[in-house]
C-alpha cells in the first residue's frame, strides 16, 4: 500500500506541475482577495490588523475550492478512475494520495504565501507566524471535507457550484477555529494553544472521515 501511495502521489503532482490549473489559479485567488479587500476597507491600519486573520482565512478557504471539482473528475473522464478502481490498492489509498497531492499544490503554497500577503492588512510579526502555522494545520481539514464533495460530484459536468454550497458549511468550524487561533497569537483572551489543538484535531478527523467517505462516494458511483 505504501508504494502504491508513494505511486500515485508522484503521478498526480506530475500531472499537476506539467498541466498547472489549480494551484496557481488558487494562489492567484488568494492574492486577489487579499489585495482587494484593504482597498475596499480603506487606510485605517488598526481595523486591518483585527480583521486581517479573518480576511487571510476566507480568502484561503475560498481559493481551497479553486479546481476541487476536479480532483476525481478528470480521472472519471479519461478512464482512469476505473482502473484505479480495479488495482489492489484499495480506494482510501488513492484518495489518500490524491488529497495529499491537492493540498501540496494547493494548501501548502497558501501558507507559504501567508507572511507576504500578511503585510497587506498590517498584521504583526507574530501574527504572520500565527497564520503560518493555523493555515499548515487548517488547510488539509479544507482539503479532506472537500474531497468529500468532489467525489460525490465527480461524474457531473460544471459540478463546482454544487461541491461549494455542499462541502462550505462543513468548513465552517475549521475557519471559526483558525481565526480564533490566529487572533489568540495577536494578544486575545485565549491561549493560542488551546484553538489551535482544536484545529489540529479537526484536520486529522477530516483527515479519516474525508478519506472513508470520499471513497464510499466513489464506490457508490461504480
């Protein structure tokens, strides 16, 4: 099983650095909200740096579903789903693989991207460091509950309206817990540990129910 994961993992970040598509279009999404927002707000520093965690979340939530329709759906279509199907490699482990490809291309990049955009609604060394690390431990809890979806949407064509309003309200608490992490580090009334154990805990569930049930969708698709 594990050169099995190994195999499929290197196949579809291949496919992802040869054809581009999501995680550029995702980075460029997170740059676009992030830069347009302050805009919108105006000059005042003060209410930047408040709300900035809550800015930086959403738009990495949002750019998260950038191309999650397609994270089955072009294996439907070529065919390769099915035969993926038929190896002996059960289908937890290809899910397994292909979210782990996604949020490498996706998530990963997003927190990266996190300190730069960061000086774009004023937030603080520490909290660029906060937002780091809520969004490494956040964005795979994104990714699995979207799996979920795109599994369940991967046989419709322009399915990603449905996957969004499907999969969203699931997001809901990793995002409450992931600006309340950040915000914990910029001198709330919380610890900081203390939302974010919550969000590491909400990523591994995501991470076994995202997994079984991504797989369950595709098995009913057969």
């Amino acid at each position: 099983m594990i050169r099995s994961f190994r195999a499929l993992l290197i196949r579809d970040l291949k496919l992802a650095a040869r054809v581009g598509g999501s995680g550029v279009m995702g980075l460029i999404f997170f740059l676009m909200i992030v830069t347009l927002i302050p805009f919108a707000l105006g000059p005042d520093l003060n209410l930047l740096s408040r709300i900035g965690p809550a800015i930086l979340w959403i738009a990495a939530l949002l750019a998260t579903l950038i191309g999650l329709d397609r994270l089955f759906q072009a294996d439907q279509e070529d065919g390769s789903l099915d035969l993926l199907r038929l190896s002996h490699a059960p289908l937890e482990v290809v899910v397994l693989a292909k979210v782990v490809a996604y949020w490498l291309v996706t998530g990963l990049p997003l927190a990266i991207a996190a300190p730069f955009l960061g000086l774009l609604v004023a937030l603080s060394p520490e909290g660029m460091l906060a937002m780091v690390a809520t969004l490494l431990v956040g964005t795979p809890a994104l990714t699995f509950i979207g799996a979920v979806g795109a599994a369940l949407t991967s046989s419709l064509r322009r399915g990603g309206l449905i996957l969004a309003i499907l999969v969203v309200p699931f997001m809901i608490p990793t995002l409450i817990f992931g600006v309340s992490a950040a915000n914990a580090a910029l001198g709330g009334t919380i610890p900081f540990a203390t939302p974010f154990l919550v969000l590491v805990a909400l990523s591994l569930i995501a991470a076994v129910i995202g997994t079984i049930g991504a797989a369950a969708a595709l098995r009913s698709g057969e």
